[in-house]
C-alpha cells in the first residue's frame, strides 16, 4: 500500500499494533454488530472490525484510500462510502449503530455535531480526537476548557475518556497528543426547545468574559433569570448543563404565553 498520507484530509494513520488492538478492546465488537467507521484510512482498524463484526460501513472522503480498502477487503462485510461524512446521512445505513474512528482534527468538532443530530440511530461512539479536544468535551462547568462544546454534548451523552495516545504511534506524527473516548446517548437534562437551548448556549460563549445578562440581553430578561433562580451577574462558564436548560425552559414558556 503505497498510498502517501495527505494533508488536505488531516491524515495522520495510526500504525502502532498495541494501540490498535487497545482501540478495538475498546470498542469490544460482536458478531451482532453494525459499526460504521469515519475516516479509515488504509484500513489499521477496519481489519480487526471485520473480524469480529457482522456489518461495517466505512466513510471516506479520500478517493484512493477508497479504493485501497476496497481492494484489501473483497468479498467481505464491507461497504465503502466515498464521500465526506459531514454531507453523509447516517441514518441511511440503519439504527443501532456503532460508530468508530480516528477523526481527522481539522474537523472533529463538525464531526461530533452531526453525530449528535443522529443520536437516535446510535448505540454508542468510541473515537480518538486531538487531546484537547476531549479536554473540552468533558471538562466541567468553570473549568478553563469548558465550552460550548462541552454543554453540547453532555448534554444529550455520557462521555468518558479511556486513554491517550502519544504522537509517536502515527506515520505521519502530529504534533499533538490523541485521547480515545468513549460516547453513549443519555438523556443527562430535558430541553424542551432545543433550537433556543443552543442559541443561549452559543451567546453565553461567543461572549465568554461578560455577565449573562450581558451575553444574553437579545434573548433572556430579568424575569427569566429570576424564574430559574440563576443570578444575571454570573459568566455562562459557570453554569452546568442543567442550569442552561433550566433558563431556555423558563424563556421557553414566556414565548409560548406571549404566542398564545
């Protein structure tokens, strides 16, 4: 596989066995399984998914490391999607999925947002991702990493991490550490209007330094904040992912009374 690692795509293949294998024990596969892989490259963990697993859908936007994967696994459980998983519907391969990958870093963050709009169709996700990244994800409310990333997701998942990766175990290196972690859909809050909980979340960040009453004036009012108990005075990074809830449920029933 003379096939030489592009840039473009933000390939970094993973070619250490020891990892390898720790991923794939992660993801602990079974023969009733229908995992869908984003991002396989040559194949370093489609191989040992194939051997253990029922059904493998892989996503890759990469023409020529299509048609290596095709050409490596004939006449197996195989389908290969050439194309870009942020344009890929992927509820079209089914429901219950599980979903693999070592995601390119350049686009993680779009990557878990549109895993997260097919939360339904998912069991669970085991990904490696730049290690800040994870940072992000599961870092928790005053943290300097928290985010609007990380409301986002702990909002409708659970999320672990299970172990970092070194540059030193991908041809090419980057010049970051990886971690892998671990998803499952959970229902951590309710939100009742998911479109208003996600634009208070993006003004309390988008202006991060300044009081929510501040962030959020085009969107929240003194009454609001009084009705969740959450003091205006405060920066959205302090808040937890129910406390954001709890303020788009009460801004969430004002529109609906002055609607009616």
């Amino acid at each position: 596989m003379n096939h030489r690692a592009r840039r473009r795509f933000s390939q970094n293949f993973l070619v250490d066995r020891a990892y390898i294998d720790r991923i794939v024990s992660a993801v602990a596969p079974s023969r009733d399984d229908h995992i869908v892989e984003i991002g396989p490259g040559l194949g370093a963990l489609t191989e040992p998914l194939l051997d253990a697993a029922c059904r493998i859908d892989v996503i890759e936007v990469d023409r020529d490391a299509a048609r290596v994967l095709e050409g490596r696994f004939p006449g197996r459980n195989l389908t290969v999607h050439c194309t870009d998983f942020l344009t890929f519907d992927l509820a079209s391969v089914g429901t219950d999925l599980r979903v693999v990958g070592n995601l390119p870093y350049h686009i993680s963050t779009p990557i878990l947002f549109a895993v997260d709009r097919c939360r339904d169709q998912v069991r669970d996700c085991t990904f490696m991702l730049q290690k800040e990244v994870v940072d992000r994800m599961i870092a928790a409310p005053a943290s300097r990493d928290y985010g609007r990333l990380s409301v986002m997701l702990q909002c409708h998942w659970r999320i672990e991490r299970l172990f970092d990766v070194p540059p030193t175990v991908f041809r090419p290196q980057p010049k970051v550490w990886s971690s892998v972690v671990c998803m499952q859909p959970a229902r951590t809050v309710s939100v009742s209007d998911a479109g208003l909980f996600y634009r208070i979340v993006e003004a309390a960040f988008s202006k991060r330094r300044k009081t929510l009453r501040n962030a959020l004036r085009e969107i929240l009012t003194d009454a609001d904040f009084e009705a969740s108990g959450i003091d205006p005075g405060r920066r959205g990074e302090t808040l937890s992912v129910a406390e954001f809830a709890m303020l788009a449920d009460h801004a969430g029933k004002r529109f609906t009374s002055s609607s009616g």
